[in-house]
C-alpha cells in the first residue's frame, strides 16, 4: 500500500514537473497552461466504493487526456487569434469546452471524495445541511433525487448540488458529456458533482449504474461542498 | 390523429393516444429463452407463430464468444446481455398501451425523433435499432478489406480505402462523449461533390436512418462498448475493430440493397 503511494506520487511528479516545463515555456509566450493536480488521497482510499482499479484510471488517463488536450487546444486558440482567424476560433471552441470542461469538472470531482476515514460520506453540520432540509426537503430527498436523475441520464455527463448564488437556493442539475453547471445557469456555484460518464463506474459496477451512485455517498466530502457554501452564502 | 406528447416522465398516461393495440397477453418467448444463457445466445425455437407487439432481443449471428479476443465474450455478455437487453425491455415497458404499440421499430424511431425534438421512447427504440446493426456490422474473423462494388464505391467517394479507412477511425475516435460512427450511403449524392458514401459520427443515440441516410456500418464508442478490454484506450478498440471485426459482407450486401431500391 505504501509502496503504491510512492510509486503513484513519483509518477505523479513526473507528469507535474514536465507539464511544469511545458507551462513554463508556454508563460514565457504569455499563455498560461494546466496541469493535473495531485490527488489528496491514494487511489485505493475510496475503496470498496470506488476501486483502486477505476481511481488510477480516471485520475491518470482521463483527467490527464482532458488536461493535455486542453492545453494544445488553448494554444491553437492563441496562435489563431494571433492570425486573426475567426472561424479557427469558433472551430476550436467545442475543444476548448469537452477538454477544458473536462478538467474543471474533474478537479471539483476528486475534491468532492474523501476516504471514510477523513469524514467521507458524513453528513454536512452547519449552514448547509439547515439548507439541504430547507430547500431539497432532506438529506435522502437530495440523495434520491440525484440518484434519479443520474440514472435517468442517457449518454455521457454529470448530476450536481448546486448553489443558486443570486437566490441563495440548492438546485440539483444535470449537464451532458463535460459541459460545466455553469452552462445551465451563470449564477451557478457546483458544491458535489458526480460523473456518470460510464469510465467513472463500469470496471466495477458494470452496467448497473444505480449501485454505483448508491454507494458513492459513502465517499461524498461533505466538508468541501460546506466550505464552499458557506463562502457564497457568508 | 393522436400526437404524441413528450413527457418527462417514463409512464406515458394512456389518455394521450388513440387506441391500444390488441396484444399477446403472454410473456413474449424469445426473451424468456434469452434469460439463461452463458455460452450461446439461446436461439428462437420454431413453432406457433405467436403474434406479439413487442420488440424482441435479437441475437448477434455468431456465438457469444466468436469475437474473442477482440471483443471478449465477458463483453458480449454485458453489452447484449445487459445493455441491449434493457433497451428492448424498457422500450417494450414505454410504449405498451400507446399508438407506439404494433408498429415496425423503424417507425418508432423515427415518430420519437420527433426532427430532433426527442420524445422519451426514441433513447430505447433507437439503441435496439443500433446494437442490432451492430452486431451485424461484425462478424468472426472479420476485418482486411472490402472487394467489388463496395470497394470501388469507396475508392470513388474516398480516393482509397486507406483514406476512408482514416476518416472513419476519426470520426469514431473524436466522437466525444457517447455515441457511434457510421459509413452511410446517401440516395442524394451530396452537391457539393456527388458523394454517395459518407462518414458520420452521432451522439448517444442518433443513427443515420432519422437523419435520411442508408446506414452501411457501425462502431459502438458509447464506453460501455470498449471499456472492460481497452479501458480508455478508445483509439485501439478502433483499430482493432477495423483489423479483426468488420464484416465486409454485411456492408456490401447492405450497399447493394441501397443501390437496388434507387434503380
């Protein structure tokens, strides 16, 4: 296990410090570039209810192919800008939105687990499970409704608690392949978001989709999504 | 005529249509043999024409294992057995008792596409339709090269099958998200340069029949479809599919039936 940390980080370091270089030289032309952040936990912390196996994988292949293709989209888009090519600009912007939504919902993603051991899976005390009751009804309102949805979604994408900065209210909403909450709403600030793309569940839950979102609330970081709350809603 | 009103829910309140359908109150036969199965498909026994108004879960025309180790038997199990499965029992579930009921699965398809305003039954409907022309697609030791016709259609509207070969692996591999890719033939050569053979890709559950096209052949990239042999590794189920998998046979027969219909 510890080995597996050391391994796992080291590889980890790698990946940052070349993208590192990368983004370096890509600063020095004044563009700034992403890289794929570290995960604040091992892969096989989430287990039994998201296996190493599906960890590693997201986090290393998805989440790193999102960030690479980001990158080169952004740098397409500045070199076209440069030209003054405005249909290479449109062109790239579904890219731009797959890849770059991609990162930023995967960021959020590995922020919003946590082991069993460091409070996975604990309710929210404070401000915003007062706001779970009141505006969703209750905690197992709020899980079956995202639960519902979820399953309900066909093809590739997210179910998200979001706060409703403007109105102060939880929404719960769903978004297709990597587009971010805000594409359903400006004013929307994503607190949990669960991928249901089908590499986020299929090694270990196959096709029965409902088992895995029935048991990534033992993995829910209810103290990020608090945190974030409280920040909007001080 | 009854329209049929898109609702968001899975139970379609029968007051919106027009009549039921007179149905097999029975269990539909095919799906009953299909339940245990573990090496083979279960085939359609012979016997009493019984006449019912649903879809059945049509086998793949090779055994479940055949595609090995290309497509792994554990896949197949999954993906027929599971995955396309549900599609012909929900969509059997959506639209009993409803103007859906007793029509041919490419009229349902193409009611509940609604020209792109999706009525809830089109997602099952549309997938039966799919994973049916997939495993068509396929066959055992499939895969090297088109010849005849098919061939110098391709040549023609490609310049070769190497280039051909190029746009589809493209189209399959950059279709994000869920969703597959196609060669189609097209009974309107497109103006711009008198193509009948084109290459799309569709998200989710679009096929190229709602959109006016002749399908010929497709590749699954829905994740389900690759993820327990490749993992991520899309790119390389495609190239294998391509080397190993593509029944030729299946495209020609289907391009000349295409060909005949126009004639």
């Amino acid at each position: 296990m510890a080995l597996r940390t050391i391994v796992s980080r080291k590889t980890l370091a790698a990946l940052g410090s070349g993208l590192r270089a990368e983004a370096r030289l890509a600063a020095s032309r004044g563009l700034v570039t992403f890289s794929l952040p570290d995960l604040p936990y091992d892969y096989g912390a989430l287990e039994p209810a998201i296996s190493a196996e599906i960890m590693q994988l997201h986090h290393q292949k998805h989440h790193q192919t999102y960030v690479t293709n980001y990158n080169k989209a952004l740098e397409q888009l500045e070199d076209a800008m440069a030209k003054g090519d405005a249909l290479a600009v449109v062109k790239l912007q579904s890219a731009i939105k797959f890849n770059g939504g991609g990162h930023i919902n995967h960021s959020i993603f590995w922020k919003n687990l946590s082991p069993i051991r460091e409070g996975g899976g604990e309710p929210p005390k404070g401000s915003l499970g007062w706001a779970i009751d009141t505006d969703l009804g209750s905690m197992e309102a709020l899980v079956q409704r995202m639960n519902a949805e979820g399953a309900a979604l066909q093809g590739s994408g997210w179910v998200w608690l979001g706060l409703d900065k403007d109105f102060k209210k939880l929404v719960v909403e769903t978004t297709a392949n990597q587009d971010p909450l805000v594409t359903k709403g400006a004013n929307l600030v994503p607190l949990i978001g669960i991928d249901v793309w089908e590499h986020a569940y299929y090694l270990q839950y196959k096709n029965v989709k409902p088992d895995y979102l029935k048991n990534i609330w033992k993995v829910i970081n209810w103290k990020y999504a608090s945190e974030v709350y409280e920040k909007e809603c001080h | 005529m009854a329209t049929a009103t898109a609702t968001t829910s899975s139970a379609v309140p029968a007051t919106a249509f027009l009549r039921r359908q007179g149905a097999n109150g029975g269990a539909n036969r095919s799906l009953r043999w299909a339940r245990n199965q573990h090496q083979r498909w279960s085939p359609r026994r012979s016997g009493a024409a019984v006449i019912t108004a649903k879809f059945d879960l049509k086998p793949p025309p090779y055994p479940q294992d055949a595609l090995e180790p290309h497509m792994s038997q554990n896949t197949m199990s999954f993906h027929w057995g599971k995955h396309h499965r549900a599609y012909v029992d929900n969509l059997n579930k959506q639209i009993v008792g409803t103007e859906l009921q007793g029509k041919s699965l490419e009229d349902v398809m193409i009611r509940t596409y609604n020209k792109g305003d999706l009525l809830p039954p089109f997602n099952n409907a549309a997938q039966v339709w799919n994973h049916d022309f997939f495993w068509d697609s396929m066959k055992p030791g499939g895969g090297g090269k088109p010849s005849g016709e098919l061939l110098k259609a391709i040549e023609r509207d490609f310049g070769s099958f190497e280039k051909f070969s190029e746009e589809f692996r493209s189209a399959a591999a950059t279709q994000f998200g869920s969703g597959w890719a196609w060669l189609v033939y097209t009974v309107n050569p497109r103006p711009s340069d008198g193509k009948e053979l084109l290459v799309l890709k569709t998200p989710n559950a679009v096929n190229p029949l709602v959109l006016g096209y002749t399908a010929l052949l497709t590749i699954d990239v829905w994740e389900h479809a690759y993820y327990l042999d490749y993992q991520n590794r899309r790119p390389d189920y495609i190239s294998i599919f391509m080397e190993k998998l593509v029944s030729w046979d299946a495209v020609s027969a289907k391009l000349e039936v295409a060909k005949s219909r126009v004639a």
